[in-house]
C-alpha cells in the first residue's frame, strides 16, 4: 500500500528536484553547441541582420558566453520557483482512491482527492 512520507522527507525531495540543474545543463549545453555552430556558418535569424560566417576555430570563442548565459536563464527561474521544475512530468497519486496517473495540473482527482506527485510516497508491502 501506498504511504506518505513525512513532512521531512517531502522537503528533501522537493528540495532535490527544485536544485537539480541536471535539466539546464543539458538544454543549455545543446543550444549553445547549436548557437556555436550557427555563428559558424553565419545564421543569425529573422530578427537580427546577419554576420559574416566565422570559421569554427573562432566561432567557438563565444561557446562559454552562450553556455554560461543559457544555464543562467534556465537555472536562477528554477531555484526562485516554489515549486520544482518537473520536465519530466512525475507521475501523481490520489491521496484517497491511490490512483497513480500521469502528471496534471489539476490537484483534483475524479474521487474527490487530492493528486500528489508520486514522489512524496513510498510503497510499503501489505504484511
């Protein structure tokens, strides 16, 4: 059967999915080898008039200001949010049917309960 943890255990994983900047590195990492590599070839977009291409060599200077702002944008939101950043959209549990669904917006389950994420519980064996 299905239990609650603790308001204790609650607040250490909450707190390990709010600071886990596994999500921004990668994203981060990915746009800005894709922001490098469009440098390089000299893609600037719509918005921006566009830049003479760089070969790789230098284009590859501005890889650490594209990283390093990229994980910034993503990251900081994700500490100052309340509530965790959940990319992987956690499974939740009804609080009175034990329905495990997947993730949704609505806290509200079609019993009557409460959805919580799957997270905040741990399965205990019947005796």
């Amino acid at each position: 059967m299905w239990r609650r943890k603790t308001s204790e255990e609650i607040r250490r994983v909450d707190r390990r999915l709010r600071f886990n900047p596994i999500f921004a590195l990668w994203l981060s990492l990915f746009m800005a080898t894709v922001m490098t590599l469009s440098r390089s070839v000299g893609f600037a977009g719509k918005l921006v008039p566009p830049i003479p291409p760089d070969p790789l060599a230098y284009a590859f200077r501005a890889f650490p200001f594209f990283f390093i702002f990229l994980f910034l944008a993503l990251y900081v939101p994700q500490i100052v949010r309340k509530i965790p950043k959940l990319p992987d959209r956690a499974a939740m549990l009804c609080d009175r049917c034990q329905e495990v669904t997947d993730y949704s917006t609505d806290p509200h389950c079609h019993c009557g309960g409460h959805r919580e994420l799957l997270a905040h519980w741990h399965w205990v064996p019947d005796d």
